[in-house]
C-alpha cells in the first residue's frame, strides 16, 4: 500500500500563531480564551488541563473578574474588543493577520459608504467577527441561491470579501453570479494561500487516491470544505478528528491512501495517522 501525506496538511501559520500566544501564557492566573483558540477540541482539551479556561460569551466575561483575555484566531466583532477593555480585560491579540486584514478592508470601505458582501458562512466565527466591523449592514452569501437573490442598495458599490476558509472555486462561482448583475464591484479575494494551496494539493491527492482521510476537528470549516473536496474525486473519503476514529480495516484492500489535514490539526495527530495507516 502506498501512503502519502500532503505537504500542506497541518498548523496553517496563523493557527501556529495563535496556539503559540496562548500557551506562552500557561502558569499565568486567570487567563481565558474568547471562545475556543481554533476548532480543534483536542488542542483546547490540553490548554485546559493546563489552566487556560475558555470564555464563551461576552457576558460571561463581565460575571468574572478580570484578567488576560486571548482573541481566538477567528477574530470577534468590534463592540467586543471595546466592551472587554472597558471592563478591564487585559486583551492579547491572537486574530489571524489575514483575518485581521479583512477587519480593516470592511471598515473602511463601509465607512466610504460600500455595501458590503461577506462570502462565507454566517454562523461562523470569523464572519460573525467580520460583520462586526462593517461600520453599515453586510450580505452574508454562502449558495448560489442566495447570490441570485442578491440585490445591491441605493446604486451603491458593492464590495466582495471572503471567508479565509472559504472553497475558493466556490468563491469563483458566486462572484461571476453577483458580477452579471451589472453592480459596481470591487472583489477582494480573502482566501488565504495555506486555504487555497491545501484545497488544490487535496483535490489532486484525492483524484488518484483509492481512498482518503481528512482530519480535523468537527466544527473546522477549512477541514468541512476539505472533505467535501476530496469527497468529490474520491467517493471513499473519511473525515476524522484522531485515529480513535478511524476503522483500519477499510484500507485493507487500497493500492493508494491519501491523507490531509486541517488548518488547525496538530503535527502529533497527523503522525499518529499516517504511521498507523501505513502498518
């Protein structure tokens, strides 16, 4: 049986980032993160362990008394930042610097007056922090329903931005729907590379594989879209967060296993797969 990783499985850079801030402050007393650090739950299981707890709201943060507050690596919205500082958090910053960069396109363009078009998922993290920097309302857009329906305001510019994470042929296909429309548009591709190199060097993994795996934890969106990718090209494709998941005897008969991972997946877990996988 042949086994082959992909090179770009694994810790993103701005995952790397985030991870390292966060256990720099182990042994440091009252110290939280806003929401979990990245969708991995085994990372946040061992942070916890070792007494970073998590904070899942911003009325949770204000029953506590105060003390380091880490950002979570989706970022958050605005208001949070500011009523967490009034309340006396000591904020470190561990947003993606790609996360950050669409914080500052938002602002700035809806401050010019913009309407202001988020693809992503609505529900997710990083849109939810997104929106909250847009000084007038977004469209969140994540079907092409949805980019059909569309109906830009007022004559006004409309301007595109992604989710980091976001499946960027997908991406493609909806900002051609909006663009036949006739709008004004200004189309900021926010994909970050790590998103959009993992998605291509999976999708051809996955298009000579007998068979694949995508780890990552359950509510990871890159890893989701990973999965969906390589389900794509490879019908027998699974999608696991440890190799407790996973059942060995469904590769007893490939010629050639793929694996990948997500962006927020540590090093430690992958190997545990891919070494296993290959005995």
């Amino acid at each position: 049986m042949e086994v082959i990783l992909a090179k770009t499985a694994g810790f993103c850079f701005g995952v790397k980032r985030a991870v390292d801030l966060v256990y720099e402050q182990i042994g440091k007393e009252n110290t939280y993160t806003f929401g979990p650090i990245i969708h991995n739950e085994e990372v946040v299981r061992d942070l916890k362990e070792k007494g970073i707890g998590v904070i899942s709201s911003l009325e949770e943060a204000k029953t506590l008394p105060p003390g380091n507050i880490i950002m979570r690596s989706h970022g958050a919205a605005k208001y949070i930042y500011e009523e967490l500082e009034q309340a006396g958090w000591n904020i470190i910053d561990a947003t993606c610097p790609f996360v950050k960069k669409i914080h500052r396109i938002v602002a700035e363009k809806s401050r010019d007056g913009e309407q202001i078009v988020i693809i992503g998922n609505e529900h997710h993290p990083e849109v939810e922090g997104i929106m909250g920097w847009c000084e007038t309302s977004p469209v969140v857009i994540d079907s092409a329903e949805k980019a059909y329906h569309f109906e830009g305001k007022d004559h006004k510019k409309v301007c595109i931005v992604s989710q980091t994470t976001f499946n960027y042929k997908k991406f493609q296909e909806l900002v051609e729907i909006i663009a036949e429309k006739g709008y004004d548009i200004d189309v900021r591709n926010t994909i970050c590379n790590a998103t959009e190199e993992r998605q291509t060097e999976a999708r051809e993994l996955a298009q000579k594989a007998d068979a694949m795996i995508v780890i990552g934890g359950k509510n990871s969106s890159n890893t989701q879209k990973l999965f969906e990718i390589c389900k794509d090209e490879c019908e027998n494709t699974y999608y696991i967060q440890t190799l407790r998941d996973l059942d060995l005897n469904k590769f007893s008969c490939a010629g050639c296993v793929g694996i990948t991972a997500g962006a927020s997946t540590p090093n430690n877990i992958i190997q545990e797969v891919h070494t296993n996988v290959r005995i």
